[in-house]
C-alpha cells in the first residue's frame, strides 16, 4: 500500500501565512469605500473570446486537445514511414 505524506492547500496556506505574508493581497480592502479597483464579475460583464467560439469546417476547434493530438500523432506516422522507405 503506498503512503504518502500530503497536506490540504488550506492547512499549507495557513502555514504559511504564520511564518511570512506570502500569500496575502495588500491591496485587498473588504469595503467598497475605499479606491480599490475592483474586477467585474457579473455574467453580463464578461465578454468571451471569439477564439473559443469560432469553428471553421476545414480544422474544426481550434483549440480541441484531442484533435490536435490526434494530428500530431498522425504528423509522426507519417514521418517514420517516410525514414523507412527506402528510394531506388
């Protein structure tokens, strides 16, 4: 049975915090008072890249992991089967 020695983010962060300020936001301020600027995070706010939306019929997604796998593997085939032929 294997066993490891792991620890919770939460629990590491907390430790960390007690020893330095590594993971602490200065700017934060928890009222909406003070001049900090803040991110939008409304739905409506959010504007999504034409990139992830966009599909062309020739490639398909562009940004599909399987496909462009699948492709590179293909790309490799190919490769070592023209080192093995041999020309005459």
């Amino acid at each position: 049975l294997y066993c490891c020695n792991t620890i919770n983010i939460w629990d590491y962060i907390t430790k960390v915090n007690r020893e330095s300020a590594r993971f602490y936001y200065f700017l934060y301020s928890p009222s909406n008072d003070s001049c900090v600027l803040r991110p939008p995070y409304k739905i409506f706010s959010l504007d999504i890249w034409d990139f992830y939306l966009s599909k062309t019929l020739e490639t398909g997604c562009p940004y599909d992991l399987d496909i462009g796998l699948a492709e590179h593997e293909e790309h490799l085939n190919d490769v070592e089967l023209k080192q093995r032929t041999k020309y005459i």
